[in-house]
C-alpha cells in the first residue's frame, strides 16, 4: 500500500453491526465497488464479454446512487417472519436446507459457510467425514441447489453453481498441509445436490425435521419459500420486487448478499449468539482472532467492576491482557466447537471475585 503505484480508495462504512465482524457492511462495500472495478475493466479492454454487461455501463457514475435509491425504498419488514421460524426451527433441534438456483448460488454459500467462525457454529459436514463426527457436528443449516433434471451429480452442482467453471483443487507440495483439505476427493465429499437431502436425514439427528427456503428469482421478483418437503406444505412465502436493479449480477447478488447478512445475525442474536453488538461466540482460530477474543475478555471484565467485592478491587484491576491471554488457551483445551470461549474465558476468571 506503499506504493505509488497503488492508488488508495476509503471506503469508510462506519462501525459493524456486530463488532470485528467485516462479513456484513465492510465487505458488502467491498463487493460492491471491487464488482464495478471488474465490469469496468472488462469494458475498457473491450472484452467479448463486455456486450453481455452493456446494461451495467449505461449510466455508470449513477449505478450506487442507484441502489442506494432501490434499497431506501424497499421495504424488509417481512423477512421478520422468516428470522422468527428460521431460529424456532434451530431452538427445536430441526434443519434449514438454504435452497437457491445455481446463478444465486455463491451469495448464499457465502453467507451460510461464513455462520460457522463468526458465531462458533459447526460448518457443513464432508461426507468423506467418519459417521459418528457427522451425526454429532451437523450444521444447522446446508446448501441445496435447485438443479435440472438429470443434473444430479456432484460435479454438476460444483460446476453449475461456478458458473461453468470446473473445480480446481491444491495441487503441489507447496500448498503443504492445506492439499489434503483442499483436495479433488475433499471437494467432492461437499455434496450439494439433492442427494444431500437424504445423506442428513441418515447423519443428522434422529427424528428431527429437515425444512427448506427457497430463494430465487421469479420474474422481476426475488421470492423467499420457507417450506416442509415431502409432502411439500408451504409456510411462508413473499416476493421481494427487484425491477430496478433486475437484470443486473451485481446488484442483484449485493441485494441478496444484505438480505441474507440481516437473516442470519438476526437469527443468531435469537440464538443468544452475541451480546449488545460484541461476538461472544467468536471462534479463535487464528492470531487475530485470539486478540479480538482478550480484547473482548477484558471489555467485559471491566464492565463487571462494579459488582467485585471490595477486598478484592485491587487484585481485580491487576487482571491484564497476558491474564486473560493465559486463561483464554486454558479455557481452549476442554471447549467444545459450539462453545462462547469469551464467556467461558469472562467467567473463570470472575468467578474468584464475586
């Protein structure tokens, strides 16, 4: 970024929703002018494609303006409804198959896959995985993709939902430990067809309901179906009319990504997932993550000041960064994946003083 070759752009959006977490404002301003940067390139070199985006550039410098218009005016209010039944189906040991059309695909892989580290929720299961791992880490949610007929392989879904693109695994010793997880045979053990359907109702708790909502594009409307398969009962529907900005990928997938951001935190703030905007559940798994985690450790130490019994005032105010640090791995050899590692890490270290 040094570089003066680098030309920077602010794309300041104000504090999170939930704080540390860049999956919702931060990288929808991202997506957004990273996606007008690729469209305008693609122009500018005048590429083959260029004439199959030509609506995109037809009043460029009006296209945020434009969104911006569409989505003050839309109103969310419905997708109430659906937050309440999608944590009502968690809260009672039920699944939601998130079930969408390959051109929608990524959006919706994006926003379910990205669930698992921010609110310490298990990820999608390989099918490759051992039985017994499978049937006590299920995700709460999947992916589905609405396929053709005769489309029912896994490499058809992979490659439908890549726009036609083939899967490309880590190939080389130099990619190390990461060719295994990323391997052709680990890939394919993601199944998103709807044979995964029945391999969940085998692994997936005994007795509990798999349910399904729908997401796709009818028409010039999105339509959101949540539904029980089999036999097929419908209990909620809405569309959602997307005329201003249809037509458009970029949008449209903008539009889609913000819709699925507000379900799923909502959703997971039922679920008592985080607390005030601070992710309680936030999984430590690399560097940055573990300061976040002291970080928020010694915010709700602090906070919880006022309730330590005076003998112990002093010895409490001494509880630093490197305290927490220590108590925060401790708490990490006996937690479990789904655990609040912030407050296992607040409490034992409370615990003493109260």
């Amino acid at each position: 970024l040094l570089s003066s070759r680098i030309e920077k752009l602010n794309l300041t959006v104000g504090p999170m929703g939930i704080t540390g977490s860049t999956r919702m404002q931060a990288s929808t301003a991202l997506m957004l002018i990273l996606g007008l940067a690729a469209f305008f390139a693609i122009k500018t070199v005048a590429h083959p494609i260029a004439k199959d985006f030509s609506y995109i550039f037809a009043k460029e410098s009006e296209i945020i303006d434009k969104f911006g218009a569409f989505f003050s005016a839309i109103d969310l209010s419905i997708l109430s409804k659906f937050i309440e039944a999608e944590s009502a189906i968690y809260k009672e040991g039920n699944y939601l198959f998130y079930e969408t059309t390959p051109d929608y695909a990524i959006s919706v892989l994006t926003d379910t896959t990205e669930r698992a580290p921010t609110f310490s929720l298990f990820p999608f299961e390989n099918n490759l995985d051992p039985s017994e791992y499978k049937l006590k880490c299920s995700s709460l949610c999947h992916l589905l993709l609405c396929q053709k007929e005769g489309q029912e392989e896994i490499k058809d879904g992979w490659k439908a939902m890549l726009a036609d693109r083939e899967l490309r695994p880590l190939i080389g010793a130099h990619w190390g430990k990461y060719s295994k997880i990323g391997s052709m045979d680990r890939l394919l053990g993601h199944i998103f067809t709807r044979g995964i359907i029945k391999l969940r109702e085998e692994h997936c708790k005994k007795g509990a309901k798999h349910y399904c909502l729908r997401i796709e594009k009818i028409g010039s409307n999105l339509t959101l179906t949540l539904y029980i398969p089999n036999p097929k009962n419908i209990l909620l529907q809405h569309s959602l009319d997307i005329s201003a900005i249809a037509g458009n990928p970029l949008l449209e997938h903008t539009f889609l990504k913000i819709l699925l951001n507000i379900q799923s935190t909502l959703v997971m703030g039922r679920m008592g997932r985080y607390e005030s905007n601070m992710m309680t559940y936030v999984s430590p798994s690399n560097n940055k993550l573990v300061d976040r985690s002291i970080r928020y450790t010694l915010h709700l130490l602090n906070q919880n000041k006022g309730n330590i019994k005076t003998e112990f005032a002093d010895e409490y105010s001494k509880i630093g960064y490197k305290e927490v640090c220590y108590a925060l791995f401790n708490e990490l050899k006996t937690a479990s994946r789904d655990e609040p590692i912030v407050l296992k890490t607040f409490s034992s270290l409370i615990k003493k003083y109260l």
